[in-house]
C-alpha cells in the first residue's frame, strides 16, 4: 500500500492507491462496464492492465448470456484490451495467477476470491463492479489499509490430507466472520512446504473467514514458478524492482498483528465443511456414509493439475457409482492433465469432463443440483442454493470427492476406496 500510494501507510489509514492490474469476469464485466459508461467514461486508464476472463457461464447457456458475452467482447475490442480470454480459457483466477500476478503487485478482481492472488506474494482483493468501473477509469482505488492477522503452521500434512484439508480447519477455528477486513499472513513449515496450487486453495478461501485479502510471503516456490511461467506473459508491477522485474514485500520483525494463530497440522484428518455454512467445519469420521447424488471437483479452488491428478491416482482403474463432474480451472491445467494421461483415467473411472471454467460451483447451468440433492464439492462455498435451490453441498478435498466418488457417499480417501 505504501508503494501504490507513495505514502508511509498503516493500518487503518484510508488511502488512494494505484492499481497494477484489474480483473472483471463475464458474471462482473456486464456490470462494471454499465457503470463506467453510465459515469460518462469513453476509455480505460490502461488497456495493459486490464484483464477480462469469461469463465463463469461458459459456454453461454442461453440468449441472453449470448448477448451479454457479445456486448463485452465488442467492448474490449473497443477499448484495446489484450488480455481478453473467451470461453474455455480458464477460471480468473488462475488465469491471472499463470500469467499476471507478481509479488508486490496489488490488483483488484470484481470477484470475492481474488485473494488468491496472495498465494504469488501479491495483495489481491476482491471490490464491487462500480468499484472496478472507478479502476477503468482512473487506475486508483480508496482503501482502508487492513490490520493483519499472523497464522504459523507446523507439521507435515499427512497421506491424503492436503492443502484444504488445512484450510477449512483453519476457517472451522477462526469462523465465517473471524478476519473481517483484515490481511491474513501464513507462515511455517507447512506453508513453506506446499506448492503453488496449495498456496492458491489456501489463499483462496481467506474470504471466507472475511479476510481483505490472504498472503503468502514469496520465497524460492514462488520465484521459481513466476520465472518457469515465462515473463513474456506476465505483467510488470509498479515501483522498485529487485531486479527480477517485481518487487516482493516481507513483513517487518516487528510487525504488531491484531492476533497471532498457530496450529500443528501432523495430525490432521480429512475436513468436511457441512451445510449450509463453510465454517461448519467436522473431521470426516462425523459425516462418513452421508449419501451424496453428485460430486464436483473443480473451481478456483481445487481445479488445478495437482487436485485432478490426486483424484485420478485413486480413481485409477475402478470406477465411480455417483455421477461425478470434472471442471479443469484452465486451458492449460486441462492439456497437462491430457499429455499426462489424466484425463483418460478419469474418463475411464466414469467422471464427466467439462470445459475449463467455473462449472457447478455457481449453480448457473452445468451440476445444478435437484431439491434435496446433496452434492460432495472442492468448491470454496456451500451456503443454501449455491447450487441449486434446494441442494446440500459438503466441500472437501480432491482426494475425500474421489473417495465419495467411488463410494456412493462420503467417505475416508485415507482406507483406500473400493
């Protein structure tokens, strides 16, 4: 905040920030561009730091989606923006975690999970479509500079206990409220030990305790990940560089949190979080044997390679006894998975694949689910008609949905499957 602002800034100050990049989807970029225009704007700030993703009702599912998808292409043509990605491009963001985001970065999603961006060291935070149509026009934003919230975690994660696992322990402890406008920083062995697919499950669903945004201090994980995804594709961030063409931000060694969590993860089971709220957080041997119609494995939260070859090494040569949908969150998370003989597995254990994109997790027009339905999920949401009006949604990981899958209900991925 400091840098975008060019002040000293603290917690609690109220600023005016530059923005380095600004996301809109095709669900927020309708609204956005409705405000802009109708604040008498004719041009972006930036046509390069603007990024237009479709991924939520993709492909359109009926006419008028057809014309609202329409009336957004002719508008980034218009306005000479590039980085436009249509139907079958991915997920926002994991499009803007492959090729934009970078440490030190602050950017703006008008989508809640933004926050995912902090799994790169970047301030990422979701805002209001007439929020973004301020950041179209000007490139700035005011915010309340958040005070943060310091987690350490410990321990290694045990066999088919993974990164959401953690994650909606952690939710289960802090509550759906319990970071409120506040930054959440992780730290400890754990962290350092997760890829950047888990860094992205856990920094994506720091929304769901409140939090303003979720960061990971960058380190080698992330350095190495930025440079292996090629710098021709990935934006410049504003301000002093470290000569990598970003600039990571550390906390200082004194820095005063509002509070300081720990937790030691060595021990953790499989998580189930129950409905109808996300933080109604149980160890799986609670709800074990609930029967589920369907399981999805997808979204910005668990659609990446790593989360879809963790489901295919169990369901390899068996097959599924529940209609079990498959969502890659990207383009490419969806060729790595083909070249790598994922895809053939899942299709062989019965699953359906969709195109990349949001699928189920919005309950649009793909996985509805029927009244009484329940439906075991990877999503980050579970809160009542997120799906379909009168669904039930249990959101675990990849490894608890491809047991379920398997089972016909939910069930421990830690006994194997059948």
């Amino acid at each position: 905040m400091s840098r975008a602002t060019g002040t000293d800034a603290r917690a609690g100050d109220f600023v005016l920030a530059d923005i380095d990049c600004a996301m809109a989807h095709d669900g927020t970029s309708v609204l956005a561009v409705k405000a802009f225009t109708e604040m008498g704007a004719s041009q972006v700030w930036d046509p390069d730091r603007i990024v237009i993703p479709f991924d939520h009702i993709v492909p359109s599912n009926k006419e008028t989606t057809s014309v609202l998808h329409h009336k957004i292409r002719k508008w980034v043509q218009r306005q000479g923006i590039k980085n436009f990605f249509d139907i079958g491009d991915g997920i926002c963001h994991q499009i803007v975690s492959e090729r934009f985001a970078r440490p030190g970065m602050l950017i703006t999603g008008a989508d809640s999970h933004s926050c995912t961006y902090g799994a790169l060291g970047a301030f990422g935070t979701g805002v209001g479509a007439t929020e973004m149509a301020e950041v179209f026009i000007s490139g700035k934003l005011w915010f309340k500079v958040p005070q943060s919230i310091r987690i350490t975690v410990d321990g290694a994660l045990p066999d088919m206990v993974s990164a959401k696992d953690a994650t909606l322990h952690f939710i289960g402890e802090i509550g759906a409220g319990g970071a409120t406008y506040k930054a959440i920083e992780y730290y400890g062995e754990t962290i350092a030990d997760l890829s950047i697919a888990g860094r992205m499950t856990l920094c994506n669903m720091g929304v769901e305790m409140g939090a303003k945004a979720s960061i990971i201090p960058p380190d080698e994980v992330t350095f190495d990940f930025i440079g292996r995804r090629g710098s021709e594709r990935s934006g410049e961030s504003r301000g002093e560089s470290d000569g990598r063409g970003y600039s990571p931000v550390y906390a200082d060694p004194d820095a005063a949190y509002t509070d300081e969590l720990f937790f030691d993860v060595s021990d953790l089971p499989p998580q189930v979080a129950t409905p109808h709220t996300v933080d109604n957080v149980q160890p799986i041997d609670k709800v074990e044997g609930t029967h589920v119609d369907q399981v999805f494995i997808g979204s910005c939260t668990n659609g990446r390679f790593e989360d879809l070859k963790a489901v295919a090494d169990i369901l390899d040569g068996k097959k599924v006894c529940v209609r079990t949908v498959v969502a890659p969150a990207s383009r490419s998370v969806l060729l790595q998975a083909v070249h790598a003989g994922v895809v053939e597995t899942l299709l062989s254990a019965g699953a359906v694949i969709l195109p990349p994109g949001c699928g189920p997790c919005l309950g649009a027009h793909q996985g509805v689910l029927g009244e009484g339905e329940v439906c075991l999920s990877t999503a980050n949401r579970n809160f009542k008609g997120r799906m379909g009006t009168g669904g039930f949604i249990y959101l675990a990981s990849p490894e608890t949905a491809a047991a379920t899958a398997l089972a016909g209900e939910i069930a421990d991925p830690r006994d194997g499957g059948s």
